[in-house]
C-alpha cells in the first residue's frame, strides 16, 4: 500500500493543503513537524513526507530532548535516524524544564517545547505542525470543564491557530487514535513509546488512562461530539471576541490607558470582555474571573483612590478614573545624566530618545539630565505661575508611579524643559535658541 492510498495519509495531505490555502500561503510553505518520536508524530511525520512528494514542500523535523526520561537519548537517535533514512532535515534541541517547587512539570514541558519549535518556525519562516489528534481534544475540554473556563476555552484546540506571528496546524484533529494506531501497525512503522504516559499523576494521562476509555465505552462517538461542541464554541468566541475587540477600541486612550467611564458604560460582561482583550493585545495570559472582578471593582473606587490588582507581569492600576497598564521596572531611573549637545539618548525607562540643541552654544556650556525633582519650583511657558513641580503634575494629571522618572532637562544648572507624559514642555525663563526634541521609540 502506497502513502498516498491510505485514507489516513491522504486526510492529513488534503488537511494541510486546504489549511495553507485557506490562509492565503503557498503550498510550497516550509513545514516543521513536532517529531517526538511517538506514534501520532510518526504518522504525521509520513504525511508529511507524501505532502513533500505532491507539492515539494521543504519539510524539518524537530525533536525536543527533555532530558526527563533515561530513554531519552534513545528516543534522540531513533528519530534523528528515521529522518536520516527519509531525507528530512532534522534537529534537536535540548532544553532544561523547570522542575522546582510549585511548578507544573506539564506546563513548563510544553513552553520549553514550543519555545524550540517555534524558534525551528522562525529560522526557516515556516508552518508549524502538531500531531494532537481527537481523543487529545476530548482532554483537553475535559480539562478546561475542570478549570471552570468559558467558550474561548472550551473551544479546545484549533485546527488552524497562530501563537504570536507563527501558524500553528493540527491536520490530525478529526482523526481518532485507533486509526492513527491502525495505520502505523499496517504499515509496520517504527515509534517509541513514552512510559511517563503511564503516570496518573499527570493530569492529562489521568484522564487518557482512567476516564475516557469508558466515557468512549458508554459513548463511543464523544470525541466526535465534543470535537462539534468545540467547534461550536470556537465560531462563538470569534463572533465574540469581534465584538468585544470594538469595544476594546472605543474604549482605549492609549495601549497602556483605558478610559474608565466608557468601560464602566458598558454592562458587565462587556467590560470583562474588554479586559480579557486588553490582556490578549499585551500578549498576556487572560485573568482569571476572580482577577477580572477585582480589576473593575477599581472602576467604582472613590475619585482620589488609587486601587491596584498585581499580576506577574506587572500592575492594573486605576488612576483618575482610568485604568493603566503597568509593566514591572526593568530599568533603573538614575538620578542625573549628562548629556551631549546635539546627539540623541536613549532613555530606556521612558522607551525613548531625547536630543538637546542650543544654537549659541559655548564651550563650557553643560547639559544635564535629572529626575526625582518634584520639589523643584518651575514656571512652565504657557503658565502665569511657578509652582513646585509636584504640583503641576497633579495639574497635568501624570499617575503617580511616574512622576519620579519625570526628566528635567538642565543647562548651565538652569530647568529649560521637561518631558512628561511623552511630550516635551518648556520651562520658563529658557534661553533663547534651546530646543528639546523627545520621541518615542
């Protein structure tokens, strides 16, 4: 029996064809197969070697070693020898899983081994491809009914997703594991097994090993049922998130602000929705319920509370009826920094770069970065007054968390300008001929 006659192989050969049409790329598209060595890699690694044969796609095999398993570097050689044998180019990575206390072993396996593939993805600006079948989908809804998620989470894996800028396919999603395990042992194909399968303590092997052989006894259609279910939800989520990412727009003043009166308009769920797709806009992990109620609890605060909801990354902080986004430092603010007539400095906990020009300028002529400065007494240009800065920032409504990193610029031991709020303002009395010129990066 050829590849190409087997209705397994030719599903897989059709599923990505149609999955790279469907999102407008080249048959021809590099592909990168996620080749553990097991069963379901192996049959999806066969496909895609006949894929190659009808449209001369260039195809690698990625093997991530773990280090995990005394086999594992036999499981290395055994693949790095099968694609030896078929003329794919092969790599391995190996890769070191956080194993300490209060971690997920599942979880810190799987980035450390997306981390290698897509790397692998964007080496060669190609199209990543998992062997994740029917049954995986059925646990991983199981696990996602466990954790209490909604539609976007019980939508399961997608057959065609991106992660950041890269493709991620799954060609064998419909497929049922008795016809990938069928078709390996007809065409007396060669794989390891994996014995950490067998573990129970595992979330998912509990469910693999003890639950769903006889869910599929009682229902033997539930991995196709679910799969629908999760399809189902997938389309909803979509329309959702459509709607939601509208009002996600008119709602934000910047990447980093949303406007809290227009939030608080909106009824709850709404809002929720909003702010699950702030959080997906800045590539972070979507809260949870308990953490999304907590972040627009802040909207009903009193008017000169500051509230805040910490997150790994960083903060939501509520902050003159608005919500900010705010990264944890990553960048000491230094107090004072000379700076050099003319050329551009990169200020890096303002993401910026400033340049200082004087047209008359003289020899012994000094220019001087500072920060921490609130007590200083200015008169900015437009203003009738001179008041200590810390004032004016209360006037110009800078949050709080960044009024120490506010630069004033000094020439000759004189305030001339400042940069607040990524703008630059002026202080008076300034030299004529001074210019300040701030812009982002």
């Amino acid at each position: 029996m050829t590849q190409l006659q087997s209705p397994i192989i030719e599903h897989i050969v059709n599923r990505i064809a149609t999955s790279l049409t469907n999102v407008k790329l080249p048959r021809q598209t590099p592909l990168v197969v996620a080749y553990s060595g097991g069963v379901d890699s192996t049959v999806l690694l066969q496909a895609v070697i006949a894929y190659r044969e009808q449209f001369d796609s260039p195809i690698h095999a990625v093997h991530v070693h773990h280090g995990l398993s005394d086999n594992a570097d036999d499981w290395a050689r055994h693949c790095e020898l099968q694609c030896r044998l078929e003329d794919v180019e092969f790599h391995q990575y190996r890769v070191a899983v956080d194993t300490g206390n209060r971690k997920s072993l599942e979880a810190e396996a799987r980035k450390v081994r997306y981390n290698a593939l897509l790397e692998v993805c964007d080496q060669i600006d190609g199209v990543l491809l998992l062997g994740q079948h029917a049954e995986d989908q059925l646990e991983t809804v199981l696990l996602q009914l466990k954790r209490g998620a909604g539609p976007q989470g019980l939508a399961g894996m997608g057959e065609v997703q991106y992660r950041g800028d890269r493709l991620i396919m799954r060609p064998m999603l419909a497929l049922e594991k008795a016809e990938i395990l069928a078709y390996a042992e007809e065409e007396m194909l060669q794989w390891v097994e994996d014995e950490s399968n067998q573990q129970n303590s595992f979330d998912r092997n509990f469910l693999r090993n003890e639950i769903i052989p006889h869910l599929l006894e009682r229902w033997p259609k539930l991995t196709k049922t679910v799969g629908r279910s999760a399809e189902l939800c997938a389309e909803q989520s979509a329309l959702v998130s459509d709607s939601a990412q509208q009002y996600f727009e008119e709602c934000k003043h910047s990447d980093f602000r949303l406007d809290g009166q227009k939030l608080a308009a909106l009824s709850l769920p709404w809002q929720a929705m909003v702010i699950r797709t702030w959080f997906r806009t800045q590539r972070q992990l979507s809260p949870s319920k308990a953490q999304t109620d907590q972040v627009l609890a802040m909207l009903k605060a009193k008017h000169d509370a500051t509230p805040e909801v910490n997150f790994k990354w960083g903060r939501v902080i509520r902050f003159d009826h608005d919500l900010h986004w705010v990264v944890n430092a990553t960048h000491e603010v230094p107090q004072n920094l000379e700076l050099a007539f003319g050329q551009d400095t990169y200020l890096p906990w303002l993401q910026g770069q400033v340049k200082v020009m004087k047209s008359a300028q003289k020899n012994d002529d000094t220019v001087l970065l500072r920060t921490n400065t609130r007590n200083l007494r200015v008169k900015p240009e437009n203003a009738s007054v001179s008041k200590l800065l810390k004032e004016w920032f209360k006037v110009w409504r800078v949050p709080r968390w960044e009024r120490d990193g506010v630069p004033v610029i000094f020439i000759n031991e004189q305030p001339v300008a400042l940069i607040v709020l990524g703008r630059c303002e002026y202080l008076q009395p300034m030299s004529q001929g001074i210019e300040v010129v701030f812009q982002p990066c």
